[in-house]
C-alpha cells in the first residue's frame, strides 16, 4: 500500500499494527508502527496527530536505548514543525538532538541532522547560523569528494539567497566539478540548474541557455531527473518569455507540458498552461488559461488560484471586458488572502509568476495593485481605497501574525497560542497540498484529504480569530484582515490633518488624500520599475553617504541623493500640493512593497524646502487612526540595548543620553535581556538594538551576539508584546528598510502613542545631535511629535547637519 502510493489504506493497516504492537507489548517495532503512521498524518496535513505519534516514538526508543530510533524519531518531528513554518521549534529540536548525540559520542548521523538545520537557519533568518554549519559540514567532509560536493552546493544556495552572485556561482560550478568526479548525475544536473539560475540573475542570458542546455541533456539518461527536467524547461521558457520571444517559449512549453501530463504532476501542467497563455495574444491565449485556471482551480491553491485568476484578469483587460477584469481580478485579491505559507523566492512556481503579463504588470506576490488600478479606471474609487488599505493590512497581518505573540496576560497567552497553532496547521496543509498534486495519480485520494484538512484548518484558524479579536481588539491586526470603510476612517482623522495613502500600480503612483470632510485621488505617471529603481538609488545614496567618505565621492553621493530626492519629489510630494494646504499635518501611509522611504526629506532641488518644512509630517503602518496620550510632566527615561549583530555603537547612543534626562535608567548589553525588558517601567523608552524583520514570518530581534549558534540569541518580535506601555518610543540601530513599519505599529499596539524610528542607519553625530535636541525639548514640556519636528528642523538649518542624510533618517510615527 505505501509503494502503490494508497494513503488510505496504509493508514487503516498502520492503525491496525500500531495497535497490535502495542497488545504484544513490542516497544521497537510499537515505535517503528507508530512513526509510519506519523508520516502518514503529515502526508494527509494532520500535524497535531503527527507530532503525537513521534513524541510517542521517542519515548519508546529512549526506553529500549535505541539512538538510532530516536534520532530518526526527532528528525520526523522537526520536519512536521518545519513544514508548517514552526522553524524555531524545529530548530531546537534538531540542535539539542545534535548537541546530544555528539556529546554521548554518537557521532553517527551528525551530518544529516546538520544538513537539516541549514535550510531551517535561512527560512528564519539566522545567517550565522547558516554560515556556521556548513563549516562545519565543509571540516567533515574534507576526505569525502561527494559530501564536499553537497558543502559547496549548499554553499551557493546560502549566496544565491544573499544576492551575491559571483560567490555562488563560483561554488555551483566547484560542486559540480566534485559531482561529477564522484559519479552523481542528479546533483550534477542540480548544480547546472542553479549555475544557470545565477547567470540569468545577472544578465548573462547566453551563459544561462549553454547551463540550462547542458542540464537537459543529461536528464536524457538519468533515473529521477524528471522533476529537475520540468523545472528546467519552464525557467527556460520564462527567459524566452520575458525577451518576448514567444516562439521559442512556446515550444519549451509544450514540452513542458507533456512531460507534466506523463508525470502526472498537475501543479507544472497548470502553470505550464497559463505560461502559454502569456505567449499569445489572441482568443487562443484565452483558452490556455481557462484550462490552466480550472485545473488550478481543482488543485485548490490558494497562491496559485490568485495567479490564475490574475491571468484571466489580464486577458479580460486587453479584451476591452473591464466588469470581467475586475470580477477576476477580486477573485485573486479573495485567493491572495487565503495564502499563508511562504514560498522559496527561487521556487519554479515563482519564477513563473514573476514574468510580465500583457498588461506589463509583474505579479509581486499580490493582485490588489492591478485592482486598485482598474477600479480607479472605472470610477470605483471607494472600493479601490478599501483594497488599497486592506492590502496594507494584509502584509502587516502576515508579519504580526508570525510573530508568535506573548503577553503578561496567561489566558490571552494561552488564546494566542492556540491560534499560532490553528494557524501552523494552515501552512503546513497549503504546502502539502501543492506536495500531494506533484504526485502520481495513485495519491488522488491524499489530494483530497489533503483538500479537506485545508478547508478544515481554514474554518478553525477564523473561528479562533474572531474569538479572541472580540475581546482583545488591540490585536485584531494580528489576528485578521478586516475590510476597511472610508468614512469610518474619515471620522478619526484629526482637524488639519489629510491621510495621504499611497499605492504603486503598474503605471502610476496613485494617492488617497483624505480629510474628515473631503477626499481625492491624485496620481502621478510613473512606472513601477522606474519608481522601484529611484528608490533604492536614492535610499542606497542615503545609506552610503551615512559612512564616512572621501570628499570627492561624498560630492558625487550628494549630488545624486539630490538627483533623486528632486525625482521622488515630484512622484510623492507634487500630485498631493493642490490639495492640502501648507502647516496642515500629513499622516502617510507609504506602499507595503518598497522599502521606507523618507518622504519628509524630499525636496524639489538642492535648494528647494523639504516636505517637512511646509507640513508636520506623521507616518503610519495603517489607515486606521487611534487617539494619543499626553506625556506627563516629568516622564521618566528608560535606554535599553545591545549592539547585536550591527557596527553600530549603542553603548555610546545610550550612555549619551545621560546629559539630557538626569532620571535615565540604562540597561545595555548583558543587562539588556529580555527579562529586564519586560520588568522595565517608564514613560521614555529608548530601544537601540539590531532588528531584523522578514516581510512575511520570523521577525526577530537579537539581543547578543553570543559565541555558539546553538544557543538562544534570537528573541520573537512577537515577544515585545509583553513589555509594558511606555507613552514614547525612540527606536534606533533598525537596518531593514522592508517591514520596519510594523515595529512602530508594535509599540502603538500596547500602547505608544509616539514612536521615533531610524529608516536607515544614521551617521553617529547625527544621532547625538539628534538625541540632544529632541529630549532637551521633550523634557522640557513639548510633545513628541513637536519635539521630533523642531529637531530636525534645528539640524536643516545647521550647517553641519543640513544635508537631508543626516536628518532624513528620522522618522515620526
């Protein structure tokens, strides 16, 4: 039964042993029943029973002293966790299992254990630790030329991730030198695949055909290649594609598609039809995609049926069928919400999803754009701000949500607990189930358990939601996407006050600018890749010109953040001038999927004002507006921190903070625990440490740099949540521009009603200056929000400081 693949009939006989094992009192082969069964649940996506069974299995072994058993126990345990995304569980797991054996001296499965930790140390972030064991998988396969070959390989994958091409490329190209001398085709082919995907990376379209080329014909001869050869085929396909070289595409495609069909690997057959869907432009493009959709449609995946219905969207559009277009285009919006599991941003899927579409619109993991666009077109502007706030919402629920919640509340803990849970469920049920559909048609009826368990898992994970989203609704963030309705969000707007929401489509920057008695939408003509690109010029400048440089490339970087400021300008600032008058305040919302960007430092041109200068400039994470506190009279200062992983040095912020609040309690480095952090009371706290936040799961914050990666130096963004209020938060040492926005919302979450926070890292002097004027003021009597603003203004008028990099990196939340 499990050779011909008949899931359910292994379970009715593993069921059927485990519990004759158990009569016969057999603890081993009890054990051996019982961890089969295990990976029977986790193949059918029900993981709570999984993780029972191997929790059983290992006691079972650990009786009979059986390491090999236990190990293989721990193993199954850790990849159910992985596989609903509970990384630090498994994590840990994995580590102790490790430390374990090797401190017992059973040095016997060291290896796989560590090659299982790698993937898990990148999926949370923790590079380091990454780094560090494939060290020490490189020391122990020095005498081995296969293992070696596995090193490197793991070694390119680890740079592949970090964007620095060369180093991977130089490593795909040694494993598979050391491949092919040890006689391993499959790896061979694999370090072909991603030699070829490093090429593509960085331009090198020639060098990535001769790669892919060369891959392909060795799947010609080689046993288990067929779902390397299908990848390869549809990568190839896309480079085609994106060249608009149609043809060419086409003829992959088609290959692709047999091979699918032969396979029985429906998820590549589905996405092998709209990707020939993309290489027409006539009524025949319509018909591979309503065969690709329908066939993803009965797959049932959520990601993968907003793609399909993002295509059928795009199809309506060039058809001139407006009212078809947005009905697809609300159906992907609908699916988009129902994905929680992370995808690998190298994934064959993701490359396919990534390609242009006729309307030149990438799809960057969300349909919302392209419908906020067309309902703009077509007038709808009120259902176009509801999903332009509900996608913010949506990025920011997949952040909070990872963030495993705890607070000082034991029953709210517990609540929280069950739906991070419910909610690991979910994952792990989307991932099997685009598992289940590469399978052959044997497992067909693991498809639809796997279906089943999904709608089951998604019914729960709501219900809990709602649940707990009653009476605590501070957290509904993190708990739900709620739709948002504009006069709601109108009534909250202070008087003098606009909303200003923004959001980038595939033409235009659009801007929401909302009063309490008024609204508009203003746009300004600007590509999305032409926005992208002046961005992260312009932030890249910024961060550059923050560290110390000769005076000849300092006048270059100036020029050029000048250069793109006066760009930026006129993308962010101009559309929005007509409609708000100059000393009003401006509360910004800025788009989910770019980086902060300082819009309070723009100006037109070098000698023009900034955005700041003509208006108090507020961020926020949402639409929805909340009321603020005052500060009392004599607010007590708590500064708290440690270096981290980061350059930075935080010793010399915090202590510094000394000259300006004379009731200042400092904890730093070995005091800056966690522990000490939820003990801590004040009206003040200054948080400097180094933060990395994920754009969807596993943000964290690390509070030493410690000496051995099996320890526990990374602590749960979600922990934050424990600490108590503090009226002002000042948060600096943040060098992720991507989702940094949700720390202030955090702060806001439990309490803050003013949060300071760094959008890049500023130069030391600029974060004394700073420092000096902004408590001098706010301890002094002034609020925050009046205290931050005059601050920077002081140091634009300053010649030492007036360069918007040195003051721009402020920000008021």
């Amino acid at each position: 039964a499990l050779v011909r693949g008949d899931h359910h009939t292994s379970r009715k006989l593993l069921i059927e042993l485990l519990a004759l094992e158990t009569s016969l009192e057999r603890k081993t082969r009890r054990a051996e029943a019982a961890l089969l069964l295990a990976d029977n649940y986790i193949a059918g996506a029900e993981f709570d029973s999984a993780v029972i069974l191997c929790t059983q299995a290992q006691q079972l072994y650990r009786e009979s002293a059986d390491r090999n058993g236990l190990r293989a126990a721990v193993v199954a345990q850790a990849r159910a966790h992985h596989m609903c995304g509970d990384d630090g569980k498994a994590f840990a797991l994995l580590t102790e299992e490790l430390q374990l054996g090797e401190a017992l001296g059973f040095r016997e499965g060291s290896r796989e254990l560590r090659w299982m930790l790698v993937p898990i140390a990148r999926a949370m972030g923790h590079a380091e630790a990454e780094q560090r064991l494939l060290a020490e998988l490189s020391t122990d396969a020095l005498h081995d030329s296969l293992a070696l070959a596995k090193v490197h390989d793991g070694f390119g994958e680890m740079f592949l991730y970090r964007g620095e091409w060369d180093s991977a490329k130089s490593r795909f190209q040694a494993s598979l030198r050391l491949a092919e001398a040890s006689g391993d085709s499959l790896l061979a082919i694999k370090s072909l695949m991603r030699s070829a995907i490093v090429a593509d990376k960085m331009k090198s379209t020639t060098e990535a055909f001769r790669y892919f080329t060369s891959a392909l014909r060795r799947t010609d001869n080689t046993k288990g290649s067929e779902g390397l050869r299908e990848e390869m085929l549809l990568r190839v396909a896309n480079i085609y594609i994106r060249q608009g070289r149609f043809a060419g595409a086409r003829r992959f495609l088609n290959v692709s598609l047999r091979s699918a069909i032969q396979t029985q690997n429906k998820l590549i057959e589905g996405y092998s039809l709209l990707q020939l869907g993309r290489c027409y432009a006539s009524a025949e493009a319509g018909h591979y995609y309503n065969a690709g959709a329908a066939l993803i449609s009965h797959i049932g995946l959520p990601r993968a049926n907003a793609y399909a219905q993002l295509c059928l969207g795009e199809f309506a559009m060039v058809r001139g069928r407006f009212g078809e277009a947005a009905d697809h285009f609300r159906s992907a919006a609908a699916s988009e919400d129902s994905a929680l599991a992370l995808r690998d941003p190298y994934d064959v899927l993701d490359d396919c999803e990534r390609v242009m579409g006729p309307l030149r619109s990438p799809y960057d993991g969300s349909p919302y754009d392209a419908l906020t666009s067309l309902l703009i077109q077509l007038g709808s502007h009120d259902e176009a701000f509801a999903y332009a706030v509900k996608r913010a919402r949506l990025d920011a629920f997949r952040v909070l949500s990872s963030a495993n919640i705890r607070t000082q509340d034991a029953g709210l803990n517990a609540a929280m607990e069950t739906f991070a849970r419910a909610r690991r469920n979910y994952i792990g049920a989307e991932r099997q189930l685009a598992d289940a559909f590469t399978l052959r048609s044997e497992s067909r009826t693991l498809a639809a358990n796997v279906q089943r368990s999904l709608m089951r898992h998604s019914r729960r994970l709501h219900d809990i939601a709602d649940s707990i989203a009653a009476f605590n609704k501070r957290f509904r963030a993190a708990l739900m996407v709620e739709p948002a309705q504009r006069a709601q969000i109108q009534e909250r707007i202070p008087e003098n006050a606009h909303l200003i929401q923004y959001v980038p489509t595939a033409g235009a920057l659009y801007a929401f600018i909302l009063s309490r008695r008024t609204w508009s939408v203003q746009l300004a003509a600007v590509e999305h890749d032409n926005l992208s690109a002046t961005i992260t010029q312009h932030l890249e400048a910024l961060k550059r010109r923050s560290i110390d440089v000769a005076p000849a490339n300092a006048r270059q970087l100036e020029q050029r953040i000048t250069e793109t400021s006066s760009q930026l300008y006129s993308f962010f600032i101009r559309p929005i001038e007509s409609s708000v008058k100059e000393g009003d305040t401006l509360c910004i919302v800025l788009p989910t999927n770019f980086p902060l960007i300082p819009v309070h430092a723009l100006a037109p041109s070098s000698r023009g004002r900034s955005a700041l200068e003509r208006w108090p400039i507020r961020y926020f994470s949402d639409a929805e507006m909340s009321n603020r506190a005052s500060l009392p009279r004599h607010p007590a200062v708590v500064g708290f921190g440690n270096q981290g992983g980061t350059v930075v040095d935080v010793e010399y912020e915090l202590v510094d903070l000394r000259a300006f609040a004379s009731n200042l309690r400092l904890y730093i480095n070995n005091d800056a625990s966690l522990p000490t952090l939820r003990q801590m009371r004040g009206d003040v706290l200054h948080i400097a440490l180094d933060v990395r936040v994920e754009r969807e799961g596993n943000p964290f914050i690390v509070l030493t740099e410690g000496k051995d990666y099996a320890a526990q130096h990374y602590v749960g963004l979600g922990e934050l949540f424990s600490i108590s209020p503090f009226h002002t938060v000042v948060v600096s040492n943040v060098n992720n521009g991507s989702s940094s926005s949700c720390l202030p919302r955090i702060f806001n979450m439990i309490g803050a009603s003013d949060v300071v926070m760094n959008m890049y890292l500023p130069t030391r002097r600029a974060k004394k200056m700073f420092n000096e004027l902004f408590y001098t003021k706010l301890l002094a009597g002034s609020p925050a929000s009046r205290a931050y603003r005059e601050a920077l203004l002081e140091m634009a008028k300053t010649k030492e400081y007036s360069p918007a990099h040195v003051w721009g990196a402020f920000s008021l939340w």
